[in-house]
C-alpha cells in the first residue's frame, strides 16, 4: 500500500513539474555531482546523475532527479539509484545568491549481489545556489531515508550540481 501511494505521490509531482512548465514556459537541468554515504559502507563513492526543475512561485519549484552510484557494503557490489521528487524553497540574497531548503519522495532500486529490490524513500536537502547570466551552479547536502519501512537506516550526499535553461512553450 505504501509503494502505490508513493507512485501516486511521484506521479503527480511529476504531473506538477510538467504543469509548471507548461505555464512558465521554462525548465532547468542540472548535471549532477557528488559524494554519496551509504548504510553499512566504509568511505564515499561517487555518485551522479541529472535533474530537472520548474518553478512554481518566486520562492518555490518542483525538482525531479534521477542519480545512481556504486559501492561496496558487507562486502558486497552494490548499487543506488533513488528517483526522486522535490518540492523546494529559496530566496535571493543579493540578487545572486540563493539558499534554499526543501523535502521530497523517492522510487529507489538497489541491486546487491545481482539482486534487485525496489523501496520507497524521502530525503530533506539544503544547498546554496550561485547565479551567472542564465547559468547557475551550487552546492547542496541532502539527508536520505532509502526505505519508509526502515526509518533507522540512513544515508547522505554531498552535491555539486552546475545548470543551464531552456525554453519550453507547451499549447493545447
């Protein structure tokens, strides 16, 4: 029941995001970078991927992003790679600078030994972003729960991420 009130949930951010570009005409991707600490690991492996995110209000956007990384843990290949949506809050400091803070749900699939399995998780973020002329680059700390029904198992990345934008019109 959880996992299909998450798809739910997924589902209809993602619906939003596409909402929100189809109104403000404009959506950002981010290639993504960072350092990713899992449960039962020793170290940080390298983890990466890409987002996208549309504003909704001058303070906040819907972001989704798909990332992956591989490590080692119990002795054992393992890989991540979570699905996630956001909703984001920020403001302008300066005109450039841009802290924000945000929460969301993720579709996780994690492949130890060969093995397959799929989970529902959420992750809170906070980061710093820096605008150049229709080009932005930051840094951002996200705070993970790879799986709902295991709340005590935890995670974390560290992101560099550097975005360009687009523009989108969508008619009906």
């Amino acid at each position: 029941m959880k996992k299909l009130l998450l798809v739910g949930l997924v589902v209809g951010l993602l619906g939003g995001l596409v909402a929100g570009v189809s109104f403000a005409g404009t959506i950002d991707i981010s290639g993504r970078a960072g350092l990713f600490t899992a449960p039962g690991a020793s170290g940080t492996s390298a983890m990466y991927g890409l987002s996208a995110s549309a504003k909704l209000t001058d303070s906040l956007s819907l972001r989704g992003a798909v990332e992956t990384t591989s490590y080692t843990a119990n002795g054992l290949a393992t890989t991540y790679t979570p699905v996630t949506v956001d909703l984001i809050y920020s403001q302008t400091v300066g005109g450039l600078l841009h802290p924000y803070a945000g929460a969301g749900v993720s579709y996780n699939s994690t492949t130890v030994g060969g093995a397959t399995t799929s989970s529902a998780g959420a992750q809170a973020e906070a980061g710093l972003r820096f605008d150049f002329n229709g080009f932005s680059a930051g840094v951002e700390y996200r705070y993970i729960i790879p799986d709902l029904n295991h709340t005590n198992v935890n995670a974390s990345s560290y992101n560099a991420y550097a975005t360009g934008s687009f523009s989108q019109s969508l008619s009906f």
